[in-house]
C-alpha cells in the first residue's frame, strides 16, 4: 500500500502560513488529509485515496489530475456530485484539491485528454463506491435493506419515508477502508441531472476579478526573489562570473552551481536587473543545426530505428504505378510560447522540501525534485498551482527545479520568474515532423495504396523525467534520452484502404530539446494526411465531403462530417473552385476530419478564406466545427476547449516557428514568435454532439488537428496552391501560387 | 531610496524605491499585494499587466514608479470583486469568458478602457482595442461575445 505519512502538524503549519499572507484561497493552502489522524492514503485502489467526507457533511475530492484552465475544476466536481446525488446547486461547495503529491492519488500526468476521461472516470468510479459504502452504513444504522434506502443531498433515508441519517454522521472525518468497486453501479445516464449541465466554472469569478492565485502569485514567509541566467548558447559552460558588475545593486546574491548560475534577492526588481546585468563569460555551446537545417535532417538522420507501425495489403504497387502521387509535408519546431513565463516557488529545508509548481506532472517530477535535492523521495512534495496556460510541457517543471537549486542554497523559500526569453528560448519545444506520402486511385477513384513515412525524433522508452535545465547545467545527473509524446499517431487516413504502410524512421535526436506539445505529433499527422487527401479527390474530380464519406465506415465519423458540412453551408463541387475573376481575391472552402488516435473524439472542421493573391495574404473568415466526444459533462467547457483548439491550432499554422541558429534560439519576444490576435479571429461555428449513452472522451486537444489540413484545403479550393509547409506565410504563399501557376 | 506618492484605486500609497527606474508592474504586485496585473513579457508586447493610467489602458511593466507617480492608477482589483463584480466583468464571467485566466485581467482592463471612451464600439473596434492584449489558450470567441455583452449593458 502506497501510504505517505503526513504529519498533520506540517500540513496545519502550511495552512496557517499561507493563510496569514492572505492567500486563504489558494489551492493547497487549505489542503490536509481529512480522512485518518496521521497517515493518508494515496492507493489507487482505495476509495479514500480519492474522498473523504469532513466533520459537516463536506466533500472533498483528492485529483491527481489538474485544472489547466481546462474547466477540470466544474467537471471533476460534476462526476462526483452525480454519483453521491449532490444537486447542482451544491456542487461548488465541494471541496477539490489537485495535483498534490503528499495528498492526491498519482493518476498520471494531466496530458493525453486524459483528465475527465481516465482522470474523472476513476473519480466517478470512487464516488460510486462510496455511495455504496454509505448505503451500507446506513442500512445498518437504520436497520433497513440498502435496497430501500436512497441518498439525497447528504442524507440517507427510506425511500418510504422515516428517520433519516447523513453521511457526516456516518463517516464524517473518518476513512471509509473500502476498495474501489470496478463493478459498482453507476447512475443511469438517463437520470442525470448534474452531468451534462454547463455549470459555471468555479474560478472564473476569481480569474475576471485578479484574486485568483497562480503560482506566480504565491508569497512564503521570508522567501527571496531568484532569477536564473541561462548560458549564452545551448550547452555552453560556465567559465568566469564578474559579481562586481552588480555591486549597483544593493541585496544581491549570487549562486552558482558548476554551470548554474542564479540571482536572488529580496526585492524582485533587483532580482531582475542583476540578472540581466551580470557579467559572466561562457564557453561555446554545444552546438545546433540551425532552423532552416531542420527538413534536411529530418530526411538524412542520423537514425535510431526504423519501425513499421501498419501494414496491411501490399503497396509495393506503388513504387512502379506511374499514377501514384507524392506530396512532402513538413511542421516546424514550435513553442508551448505560454503568455506568462514560468514560475515556481521552493521552500527547501535540511530534511525535506517544499515545491509549489504548475507542473502538469507533479507526481513525475517528485523524484527528479528529490534527486536534484539529494532527499528521499517522501521527503519532497510538489503541490500543483495553477501557472500561465500550458499545451504540454512548458517550462514550468524546469522553473521549479530552477526554484528549488536557489533554495536549497540559500536556505530560504525562493520564487523563480522566467523573463518572457526564457520561456520562448529554453521551454522544451515542440518536435518537427517530415511526412512522405504516396497513394494511388483505382478506376472509380478510391484509394488503391496508401503509404506514409514519418521522420520524426523518437522518444526515450522509460524517460523517467525530461532531463531539466537546471539541474543538466548543475551538474547533476538527468536522464538521459527526449519525451516528444505519441507523435506517430493518425498518419493512415481514417478511410477504408485495402492497401496500407505506415512507417517511421525514428531520428535519434532533436534539434532543440522536445517534449509535448497539444495532441503531439497528430496535427502534422493530420496536417497531411487531409492535405493529401484533398489532392486525391482533385484528381479523382470528386467533392472532397463526397470523397471522405464512400470510404468512411464509422457512423460517428460519418455524422460530423455530415454535421460539419452543413454548419459551413458546404455546396458539393470538385475542388479547386472554377476560377473567379475578382481581381486578386480568390475564396474558398476546406474540409478536414479526424478520429482522434483512431479510437477517441471524432472531429470535422471546415473554413471559408480569403487569398490575396498579390499579397499572399490569408484572411480566414469563418471556421465551423462539429465534435463528438462522448458524453460531455460540462457542454461549454468542451466548448471552451474546441475554440481554443480551433484559434491556437490556426496560430499555428499561420504564424509559428521557433527559429535558432547555430548556439540558441532566436524567436524570443512576440515580434519574432508571433501568435495569433484578436483582429485574426474569424467567426467560429460549433456543433457540439451529446451523446449521454457514450463514455467521456478527451476534448483538450482532438479539435485542433484537423485546422491546417481546412486551412490548406481552403486556400487550394481557392487557389489551387498547396501548403506543405507551416507556416502559411505570405512568401510560402506566394511561393505556392507560383508553383500552381 | 526614492519615495513616490501613488492613487491607486483610489487610495493613496506611499511606496520606497530604490530605484526609480523601476517598472509600475513590481510595485503593484509586491508593495501593495495586488497581484491581478501579470507579468507576461515585460516589454509591453502581450498585454498581461494592463492596469489604467489617467483612464487609458497603460502597461504596467513599460511604465517606471516615476512616471506613474502623481497619476490616477486603476487595477483590476479597483474594479469589483467577485461577490460585486464590475459589470465587465460580471460580463466576463457570464460568458466563461477565460481559460487559464493569465491574460484575462489585463483584457478586463483594456476592455474597460474601451468602453469609457467608445461606450458602444463596433465589433470590429472591439477587436482593434484588444489587438495588443495577446491570448494562448484561444479564448478570444467568447472574450469578444463578453465585450459586446458589456457594451450592450452599457454600464462600463
């Protein structure tokens, strides 16, 4: 049994430490085990792991799976709520700590679309057992069978009438010992009256009004203002340090570890200004290839390993067929590029530590904390705070080992702020993909053969942890190897083909260090697989909605298409449009589906642009999507979520790459990485599809992977040009249009 | 140490610095405990630490303690609450209009801007108002039903 003791005194003491800075709202600031005197149980198998129930009837619910600004917080709530029959009204009023590794069950990372579907389901699933549980109680208490006893806003009677019990009285600030029931009854879909419902999220009134406390935010006792200097090239070593060339400012401390080199001080603007203005001299770096090197090595290596993912039929045809098409795409490195930097806050103490992070892994990263420190693991907690919106791996686990290096050595709580070219220059990036694909039409244009070759870097098998800045510069030991995420998912297309080869050629390394980033790998993927497509249906001369449908087997896929292509009022016709002669605006329309990693959230996106053929510009007018996730718990949080794909995958497409040279990178303000405006928003269309009698899949990242091929699709509609390479700048647009003719 | 006389939500703070080249944004967040302006890229590119100055959306990470000295400052935390919001922002939440919420105060503030010098703006002036307040997590649809919906209540 995975049991951390809690010293209840310890939790106590951080509670009223965060409360005296005013802080009472902060979560973790409240958080203690309420279940048990001394000890709290995080086993995945225990109810208790996951509820207890306070002294006054109170729920509080245990996540390991956290808010991103995702609307976890109202959905996870909404799970639970139904499941032990608590009305909507209530719902607010229970209790949700997340992401905390001394109190929430080790869930896995908040990434994958995981958190309603593998996160909340197992939430729903404790709820169950635990209302099960209560009935039990009760039934003994009451002297009643639990068939006849129902559960109603904390209390639980006969169904006929009588005395009544509650569940304070029945477990109130005690633990309910059961196991997670796998094969507990679950509420009737058809009965539900929280699930399903857009509650409003819980903090957005806090959010519009400035109290809502982000990590960033965090104030302890005592604690010191740090700022890391990053070396002036990628794997440059640290040589010399000129502390004189801060003696101006008054307050400042310096810390270097081997190459690590930090500031801290108590005042945040001398922290900042020291760290800008310190001298110190640093070896060549290591060493990149520079971004426009990037396809070329895509294609060259070296490699780790090949890797046949499908293979089915045989398209050695293809080789030979003088029909066969080709297309090349390639999506570049690209960056979380959060709107505020990273930030963490440690409080390392002789015998153990305290991390208050935006990790969206807290669990992961408790033992890379413990190892920089040189603590057992049970001696470090990581409490998640809310930080700056992240897509992935941001840099906020490297802020926080940042925070914790500059406590551990000056022996105080110490909050770590990035500057903004930090975050754009060393947050781990978004990999780049180089996609080959070739197909083939039989006589009534179908697809015969379809193959795709990936190039892509491969990701360690086992990483522990993406090896962290500060502790590589310290000098002490990370693991070795690159997480990019399952980036070689959805690169045979969702279309019955008889004939069908997927390969990846694994590179051994990556020009810039990866991680993930929002539905890894399935935006390129899909990127081109719906690109290329299109082109099939141009030469087959067919309806590109027409094209998708024969050979589309799957009644939910075929329903967002459908759904889709009439949100956008889609007018069957092969694409490209007949010409216009509108001068240099040419318009257009573009169509793009997706089955999320073949098994998960079905979506359709289509788009209307604008091409300025003179210009190259691309006005996007109006973006329609349909979207079927399974069961929604929260309707406008899935919205919410489809917008924010929709506008950030089309950011991403239009606008971004991360550019470097030979030693760092060079895309480090909003000029030179810029994302999508408000001006850039066209009118956004969405169909949201119910379906109450469907488990819950992820909303977080499916809809953004069908935006670039839409986009592509439309701007060929319109132009007849084909976008095979992000971003869709004017000169890559030009380029394009040449190339058409 | 230099002091500096600042009206902030209408009271009035003195604040030591060391430095009077110190931007606004530290002061707010450290001095005083109002932690509603963000920092976001400190060089007045995103937006994050709108605060109003004199009435018009100002970047507290471009402006020094000095020059805001003397000058009528409003944070987001000098507009509502969230048991009283203002109404832009009782308009915000209306329409759940944030995700992780980081730019969100600073979108508030621009957004109030706005609205006291062209009470009913145009969608396509609403957008030109916020087009220097930056958004990552795409929540831009439903910040721009929120700001025609203050509009429409008129109450800014």
């Amino acid at each position: 049994m995975d049991t951390t003791a809690l010293s209840r005194r310890e939790f106590l003491s951080t509670a009223a430490l965060i409360v005296g800075f005013s802080f009472a709202g902060a979560p973790g600031a409240r958080a203690q085990a309420v279940s048990g005197a001394s000890t709290h149980t995080l086993d995945l198998s225990e109810v208790d792991a996951f509820l207890a129930v306070r002294r006054d009837g109170t729920v509080v619910v245990y996540s390991g799976k956290v808010d991103l600004g995702t609307g976890h917080r109202i959905a996870m709530r909404q799970m639970v709520a139904e499941e032990l029959s608590i009305e909507a009204d209530d719902v607010h009023r229970i209790e949700l700590i997340e992401g905390d590794t001394a109190l929430t069950p080790n869930q896995g990372p908040t990434a994958g679309s995981s958190g309603v579907m593998r996160g909340g389901v197992q939430l729903r699933q404790a709820a169950a057992t635990a209302r099960e549980a209560l009935l039990a109680l009760a039934a003994a208490k009451l002297q009643r069978p639990p068939a006849e006893l129902t559960l109603e806003e904390g209390l639980i009677g006969a169904i006929n009438g009588g005395p009544k019990v509650s569940i304070a009285e029945l477990i109130g600030n005690r633990p309910f010992n059961v196991k997670l029931n796998p094969k507990v009854l679950l509420k009737d879909p058809a009965r539900y009256s929280v699930v399903g419902r857009s509650l409003p999220r819980p903090d957005m009134a806090a959010k519009v009004t400035g109290r809502h406390v982000f990590v960033h935010d965090l104030k302890l006792p005592d604690m010191l203002h740090g700022r890391v200097v990053r070396p002036s090239a990628v794997g440059a070593k640290l040589i010399e340090v000129d502390e004189a060339s801060i003696k101006h400012i008054a307050g400042v401390r310096v810390v270097r570890i081997e190459s690590f080199l930090g500031v801290v001080a108590n005042d945040e603007w001398a922290a900042v200004r020291a760290a800008r203005e310190l001298k110190a001299r640093w070896s060549a770096g290591t060493g990149l290839m520079g971004d426009d090197a990037v396809a070329a090595w895509a294609r060259r290596g070296p490699f780790a390993r090949d890797e046949v993912l499908v293979n089915k039929g045989d398209t050695s045809a293809l080789a030979s067929n003088p029909k066969t098409l080709r297309a090349t795409y390639f999506w570049p490195v690209q960056s979380h590029a959060s709107m505020g930097p990273s930030c963490a806050v440690a409080d390392v103490r002789a015998d153990h530590a305290t991390i208050w992070s935006a990790s969206q892994a807290t669990h992961r990263y408790q033992p890379a904390m413990a190892h920089l420190l040189g603590l057992p693991r049970e001696k470090v907690r990581v409490i998640y705070l809310d930080g700056s919106g992240c897509y992935g791996m941001n840099g906020h686990d490297d802020a926080a080992a940042d925070a914790a290096l500059l406590s551990k050595a000056v022996r105080r709580p110490v909050r770590v702020q990035w500057a903004q070219e930090d975050e754009l220059g060393w947050d781990p990036k978004g990999p780049p993909q180089l996609i080959d694909l070739r197909a083939a039409l039989n006589d009534s244009g179908r697809i015969s053969a379809w193959e795709a070759e990936m190039y892509v870097p491969l990701a360690t098998a086992s990483l522990a942890y993406v090896p962290l800045l500060g502790p590589t510069d310290a000098g002490i030991a990370q693991p070795a190897g690159q997480a990019v995420g399952l980036i070689s998912q959805n690169a045979d297309p969702p279309y019955t083909t008889a004939n069908l080869k997927v390969t990846a050629h694994w590179l051994a390394g990556a020009p810039l260090r990866p991680s993930n980033i929002r539905a890894p790998g399935k935006v390129a993927n899909c990127f081109a697989v719906e690109s290329f497509v299109d082109q099939l249906a141009a030469v087959a001369k067919i309806d590109p909605v027409e094209f998708r449908l024969r050979d589309l087997a799957d009644p939910r896929g075929v329903e967002v298409l459908k759904r889709c292509a009439a949100l956008i009022g889609w007018t069957p016709r092969p694409s490209p449009a007949p010409a216009s002669s509108s001068g240099n605006k040419a318009r257009g329309r573009g169509i793009s589906y997706v089955h999320y990693k073949h098994n998960e959230t079905y979506v359709a996106v289509a788009m209307e642009v604008e091409v300025d053929r003179a210009s190259g510009t691309i006005r996007v007018q109006r973006i329609a999507c349909a979207h079927d996730c399974g069961l929604m718990i929260n309707p406008d949080a899935v919205r919410n979520q489809v917008e924010g794909n929709i506008l950030q995958a089309l950011s991403r497409t239009l606008f971004e790459r991360t550019t470097f040279d030979r030693e760092r990178v060079t895309s480090l303000d909003w000029t030179r990485y810029p994302i999508l405006r408000f001006a850039d928003v066209p009118e956004l269309r969405i169909d949201l599809i119910q379906r109450r009698d469907q488990p819950p899949l992820g909303a977080g990242e499916a809809s953004s992977t069908p935006v670039p091929a839409a986009l592509a699709n439309a701007i060929f509609d319109a132009t007849g040009a084909q976008m095979r390479e992000v971003p869709f700048t004017p000169e890559r647009v030009k380029a394009a249009l040449r190339e058409a003719g | 140490m230099s002091t500096f006389d600042l009206l902030v939500n209408g009271t009035r703070h003195r604040v030591a610095s060391w430095d009077p080249q110190q931007p606004l944004l530290y002061v707010l967040r450290n001095d005083l405990g109002l932690h509603g302006a963000k920092f976001g890229c400190g060089v007045g590119q995103c937006g994050s630490c709108t605060v109003l100055i004199d009435d018009k959306s100002t970047r507290a990470c471009h402006v020094t303690v000095a020059a805001a000295a003397g000058k009528r400052i409003t944070t987001i935390e000098g507009l509502g609450s969230p048991e009283k919001p203002h109404p832009v922002q009782a308009a915000f939440i209306a329409e759940q209009a944030a995700q992780c919420g980081y730019c969100t105060t600073g979108i508030v503030m621009s957004t109030v801007a706005l609205l006291r010098a062209t009470p009913r703006p145009t969608p396509e002036q609403i957008k030109t108002a916020l087009d220097a307040n930056l958004c990552r997590c795409g929540s831009h649809d439903r910040v721009l039903r929120a700001v025609a919906r203050a509009a429409g209540d008129g109450r800014a």
